[in-house]
C-alpha cells in the first residue's frame, strides 16, 4: 500500500512518524493477511490489533498538527475527515464502498437532538477547550439555526392546513365560517396550547393573567381539534367522500404541526442550557495555558476512546475503528431520521431529570462497527458508522437503550425489569443487555402494533413507559 500521508502536514515531524510507523505496520499486515499458515494468521491477527491502537496514536498526532498554531477552529479536509469519520485509510488496507465520500457531505435535518460526525465533534471541542468562538457543525445546524429552520417548517406545515382543511370539511358539511373559526383556533392557539401541555417554565412562571389566557387558547385549540375530528369522523358512520389515507393524511398534518411546535419548544430551552455549558467550559479553562489546555483535548479524545469502543463490544465485534466494511456507511442524515422516529415513539425520555439537568443529548456517528451506546460522562448517543449486519435502527435502539437505563436514576426502570420472571438472577451487566434488545423490539415493534414480546415484559414495558408529567 502506498504509505498514509496528509499532504499539508509533510513538515510536521511528529504526524510523519506516527503516519510512518502505521504505514510500516500495514505493510507487514498485508503481507500475511491472506496467509493460511497458522503463525502468519495469528501474526496477521497482532498486527491488525497494532493497527487500530494506532489509529488514535495518528489522530492525535493529527490533531495536534492542526491545533500547533493555535487556530480560530480547526478544518480537516476530505482526507482527514475520510480516515477521522471512518477510519478509512486506502482500499488495500481497509476496504470501503463507494459511497463512502458520499457520507460526508449530507446535512442533518434540524431536529430534537445535535448530529455530529467525529470530526465535527474534535472541532468543536477544541474551540471549547480553547476558549474560541463555537462554530455550528459542518453537517449540522447549530441550536439557533435548528429553531429558525424549524419555524418556517412550521409555516410551511401551516400553509398547507389552510389550504387542505377546508376542502376537507366541506366535503364533510362543515359551513365555511366554521372552518373559518377552526382554523384561527389550531394556528393561533397552537403556541400556547404546546406551552400550557408540556407545563413549561415559561407558562409556570408567568403572570397570573398571561397565565390564564394561555389556558384559555389551550382550551381553544382542545376543542377546535375535538371538532375536526367530529367532522372527519361523520356522526359515526365512514365519512362521506373520505378513505381512511385521506383521513389520516388531514389528522396526521395536524399531528406534525403539534409534533413541531413541541420540538421548537425543546430545543428554544435547549439554548440557554448550551450558552451555560459553553461559559461554564471557558470559566473552567481560564487561567490555564493554551499549550496545556490542547494537552486537555487529546486527553478528551482518548477517553471518549474508552466508549466508542463499547459500540462494538456490545455487539462482540472486533472494536478497531479502521474501517472493515464495503457497505454503505450511515451518513449524518440517516442517523438524524431514524434517532428523530424512535424518540416520538418514546416521548416520555424527553422529561427525565437528566434531560432537564443536562438538556437533549448530541448525536456523534462515530468510526467503528456495532450497537449504539451512552457515553455518560459527557451526555452523548455514539452510533457506529458501520452498524451490526446493516441496522440502523437496531444500533440507534441501543443507543437510546442505553441512555434510558442509565438515567434511570429513581430506578423505575431497572426494579420493574429486574423482576420479570426470566431476568431474576442476572448479572447487572446481562440485564442491561437483556433491556437493550427488548427496548429495540418495544420501539421498532411492539409501539408499531406488533406483539413480539412475551407478555410479561409487554406489560412491564407499558408500565415502565407510561406518560409522567414534565414536572
């Protein structure tokens, strides 16, 4: 294989030795990688293992080339991103599809959670760590962006129900006037009605007569909503003219748009809980040197080695994060739709007191293969870029898995699912992985209307995800 080289960086000694040295390592892989002797197979299996120690050697050598000048952010060109993102090094060595630069430019839709690639997340940490202005993810919006792409998605959503609605119900006898009046109440009472049901700070802390007419609108919208749903229905009987697509079409336009006014409501706080975290990182490092402050940010990256690599341990995978796959990758916009989906199936994590403490966690895709997992200590869902046998899903499953057990801190999780007749007597370990598969089936199956598991832990499982209050 030609040798790993980042072309900008030839003069910086100590990235040339650590590219040098991996480039060694890989020629020796090569030349028994496809050997059948047993010695040559158990060389082959040592220096793979080398390799992906190396990885993180070359990451951060390459880091702190960038980081040497002290820049205002840093930008890792397609390269860097390819072998950051992906641990993609050369078709000979590590193996890709390709539509592998492909993943690299689609932008995440503005949603509940944050979507970074790994090499977004380097970026910005150092521009936290440094104490540098925080630039918005190359993929991604930032939560300011997210609210202002989320309005005119709503308007656009808007647009739409006036347009459809009265057609709608006229064809179900509503009178013009009436429609009319509907309308008024589902789009101008919309705001307060998501204000007054997700009890936020903002209506709990209001004045007395704000507060009240925010109840008012709440009914306003109630009862506009209770009567469309009386027109479409048509007085018991199938509704003259309407298929149940059609129906669902009108029913599931409104649904989005309160789906939406939620979200907007959740990340607007989200704002304020990511300005303290950005001030409370730059107070932490004043007074501390640059030179030792980039010493803080390779020490970040090896720690979140620690729990990349847990995605594919899960999964009893080989934990490099050199890539090993020729399928696709799962680009940022993939991930940010199926994360999206499986959290409406499961709205109720959104109130737990970790989220109210720490705000929504970010989304990292990161190099490696796998389940999905939690990365505690700084509030993060990791998803491998390659995930088990090509499911997205069942990796995103995990990762939301794994934050809903350990944020179970009142324990209403865990002590229900203990005491289910088949996980009596599991380790602690044995049960998490136990709750993980089942929460992938509650999610993708059972919420979807599927039976598929026992019914023991169908009723567990509808106790332990029952609605509580955002309180």
């Amino acid at each position: 294989m030609d040798p790993m080289c980042f072309e900008r960086w030839r003069d910086n000694q100590p990235l040339q030795e650590a590219t040098e040295k991996f480039s060694a390592a890989a020629k020796n892989f090569l030349a028994v990688r496809d050997s059948a002797e047993t010695d040559d197979r158990i060389a082959a299996r040592k220096l793979w293992q080398n390799l992906s120690t190396q990885y993180w050697d070359v990451l951060a050598a390459l880091v702190d080339a960038h980081t040497e000048n002290f820049p205002e952010e840093l930008s890792f060109d397609e390269g860097e991103r390819l072998f950051i993102d992906f641990g993609y090094v050369s078709d000979e060595l590590t193996p890709a599809s390709p539509a592998l630069r492909e993943a690299l430019s689609p932008k995440a839709v503005p949603g509940l959670f944050q979507y970074y690639s790994f090499s977004d997340f380097i970026a910005e940490a150092y521009t936290m760590i440094m104490g540098k202005p925080v630039t918005p993810p190359r993929n991604g919006f930032s939560p300011e962006g997210k609210v202002i792409q989320m309005r005119k998605q709503l308007d656009g959503l808007q647009a739409r129900i006036r347009i459809i609605f009265p057609v709608v119900l006229a064809r179900q006898g509503a009178l013009p006037s009436e429609t009319e009046a509907l309308l008024a109440d589902l789009q101008r009472c919309l705001e307060s009605y998501t204000e007054v049901s997700m009890r936020t700070r903002g209506y709990r802390e209001s004045q007395e007569k704000e507060k009240q007419q925010m109840a008012v609108e709440h009914h306003a919208f109630v009862e506009a909503e209770k009567r469309v749903a009386s027109f479409l229905k048509g007085n018991g009987e199938e509704a003259a003219g309407l298929d149940g697509n059609e129906i669902q079409k009108v029913t599931g336009l409104l649904e989005s748009a309160k789906n939406l006014a939620r979200n907007i409501v959740f990340v607007t706080q989200e704002i304020s809980k990511w300005e303290r975290r950005v001030k409370k990182t730059a107070a932490g490092m004043e007074g501390i040197p640059p030179v030792v402050r980039r010493r803080k940010l390779k020490d970040l990256l090896l720690s979140k080695k620690e729990y990349i690599s847990l995605t594919a341990k899960s999964a009893r995978r080989d934990p490099s994060q050199l890539c090993q796959s020729r399928k696709a990758p799962l680009s940022l916009d993939r991930a940010a739709a199926i994360v999206e989906d499986l959290t409406a199936l499961d709205p109720e994590m959104l109130v737990v007191a970790r989220i109210r403490m720490y705000g929504i966690p970010r989304v990292i895709v990161v190099p490696g293969q796998g389940y999905g997992t939690y990365d505690w200590s700084d509030h993060t869902l990791l998803l491998p870029a390659f995930p088990l046998n090509n499911l997205p899903e069942k990796a995103a499953a995990y990762a939301l898995g794994t934050f809903r057990w350990d944020s179970d801190e009142d324990r209403i999780i865990k002590n229900s699912y203990e005491l289910i007749k088949e996980n009596r007597g599991k380790s602690i370990l044995d049960l998490s992985s136990s709750f993980y598969k089942d929460y992938f089936l509650w999610l993708t199956k059972e919420k979807k209307g599927y039976r598929i598991l026992p019914r023991n832990t169908h009723k567990v499982f509808l106790q332990m995800f029952a609605p509580r209050s955002p309180e």
